[in-house]
C-alpha cells in the first residue's frame, strides 16, 4: 500500500510533466484588440457604427422621398355639376 507521502509525489510529478509538455504552445496577446478587454476601441467602434447606420438611413430616407416626390399638377377633368358655382343640365 502506498503511503500518503508517494502519492502526493506522483501527482506532483504528473503535474510538472503535464506543464513542460505544454510549454512549446505560443501564447499570441490580443487583449489590445479583444472587445471584452479594451473597452475604449469597443466604444470607438461603436460610435462610428452607429454613424454609419445613421448615415445610411437618413440617404436611404432621401432616396425614397426622391422617389416618391411630387410630379406636378395633374390634369384632372372636374365635372360642372360640382364646381362653385354649379352648372346643371
């Protein structure tokens, strides 16, 4: 039966061979362009997004107001009947 004292050394053991295979892996740092980490390019961003919603949607409102303009007097046949001063049969 092992004692409580080798048990503890193998799982230290075990521990340090687990961490020196581990150590070849590159760890990159993008803490500067992680939107949880910097919230000041987070904040960047999203105020130019909502600039360039705001942007499209007001030129996307004066499209459709171009498109929908008013094309002038039309010439409309009024009857007689309905006019100011009434002409009847």
């Amino acid at each position: 039966m092992a004692s409580k004292n080798d048990i503890s050394n193998q799982s230290v053991i075990f521990a340090l061979a687990n961490t020196e295979n581990m150590e070849h892996e590159e760890v990159l740092d993008n803490k500067g362009k992680d939107i949880a980490h910097s919230w000041v390019s987070t904040s960047r961003f999203l105020f130019y997004a909502q600039v360039a919603v705001f942007v499209a949607l007001i030129i996307g409102g004066c499209y459709t107001f171009y498109q929908h303009r008013y094309m002038g007097k039309p010439t409309v046949e009024v009857p007689a009947n309905t006019h100011y001063n009434p002409q009847y049969k």
